[in-house]
C-alpha cells in the first residue's frame, strides 16, 4: 500500500511539472500609471502592480489613461498605451540555450513600442507580433505599433486628423518587417509603415503620413516613478 502511495504522488508530481514549467514568468511590470489587468490562460482575472509578474498566455489590459512598461527576463521591454490588449502567446528564453529562444506577442487592441532584448539580438527569427492587420518581425530594433479600429480619435498626428484604420508602425532602430497575405515590406530606421487590413499589403509612407506611438518621459525613461496601484506594494490582486 505504501509503495502505491508513493508511485501515486511521484506520477502526480509528474504530471504538475509541465504546467508549472509552462506558467512560468515571463517578466515584471516595471512602471504603471493607472489600472492594468491580467487574464491568465486558465481564466483567472488579477489586478496588477508594480513587480507584477507576467506569465506565458497572459491577456494585458490596460484602462483608460494607463501606461504600463513590461521587462521580460531576457532584457526585452514592451510600453503599453491606454486602452490597450497586449497577449504574451509564447515566450522562452534560457542565456546558455539559443535553440530554446521563442518570443509571439499579440496586439489585439490599441498601441505598444518594444525595444529589443538579447532574445530578439541573437534569434531575431523568433520574435513576431502578430495583429489583425498584419505581423511584425524584428532585425534588433526599437519600434511603434498601434492597431486602429475606430477607437484612435485621441492620437496625435502631424495632419491633425485621427489616423485611419489598420496597423501603424514606426521604426526608431534597426529594421521592422511587416507582412501579411498579400505582401512583405521593410521598414528601415526613420521609417513608418502602415497597412490597412490583411487583405491589403503593407506600405512605406512618408512621415508626414506616419504615426508615432509615443509614451510620457515616466513611463518610456529607465526611472521608476509609478503612482496609484504603481507604488503599491501588493503585486496582485485576484479580481472576483
């Protein structure tokens, strides 16, 4: 009988182990100004703070006048405009292990800027972000989506007007591709893009047309100064 109590524990340790493998943490926030929330892949709903954690199949959400930074583990970081939903759909990453490198990210809502990490430098392969409109991939870079579907009125652009539907990326360092099913562009350095929908192909405009995505000096510096549930020194909070 012992025997089999044993056996029994050792194969349900077993079968924990890949999941708490897979629920892993992925990174922190880092900086927060207002309201963020988590949906966990298992459903579960928590209010974040700074040095949240971040896991792998999170669901981000940040309210209304939030901004939120994220440092994932291998140095990567990820801003997040008001009103945004940012998805953590894959993410490893081991310094001594480069076969191990996986970074999928989805934009389902709103607007972001990444600065590349060393996963991005070395298996710049393994990065992608994926939207409605089209996905982009990396060559070591620093870069601004922002995915519109009549919900971006309040964006500032040099024309004055809101911007059109679709997703808008400016590319600050290095070079962004973006590509969907009916074309692959690159944006160098200085550069925006912007592509309407899947069914149209991605295009190179002149920066009098591109957008920006731009953050508040608090949020986008190296300086913590997080205020409201940003200075809180609870991590979570598990939302009924």
């Amino acid at each position: 009988m012992q025997n089999l109590k044993s056996a029994s524990l050792i194969l349900l340790a077993c079968l924990c182990f890949p999941t708490l493998a897979w629920a892993a943490g992925a990174g922190t926030v880092t900086h927060l100004g207002g309201v963020l929330f988590a949906t966990r892949a298992d459903g579960t709903k928590k209010l974040l703070s700074v040095k949240s954690e971040i896991q792998v199949g999170d669901t981000l959400k940040t309210e209304a006048n939030t901004f939120a930074r994220i440092k994932f583990t291998d140095g990567s970081e990820v801003v997040l405009r008001p009103e945004t939903v940012f998805q953590v759909n894959a993410y490893s990453y081991n310094s001594g292990e480069k076969q191990s490198d996986s970074f999928l990210v989805s934009l389902l809502k709103g607007g972001m800027r990444s600065v590349t990490g060393m996963l991005g430098k070395r298996s710049p392969e393994q990065f992608k972000l994926t939207t409605s409109a089209a996905t982009i991939g990396i060559r070591g870079t620093h870069f601004g989506a922002l995915l519109c579907n009549n919900d971006c009125a309040n964006v500032p652009t040099v024309a004055g007007q809101a911007p059109a539907n679709g997703l808008h990326t400016d590319t600050a360092q290095g070079a962004t591709v973006v590509t969907n099913a009916a074309g692959t562009i690159e944006v160098p350095a200085g550069s925006f893009s912007y592509t309407p929908s899947q069914a149209a192909p991605p295009k190179v405009v002149p920066p009098a047309q591109g957008i920006q995505v731009t953050m508040p000096p608090a949020i986008s510096s190296n300086k913590a100064s997080g205020s409201g549930l940003g200075s809180s020194d609870s991590n979570t909070c598990t939302v009924k």
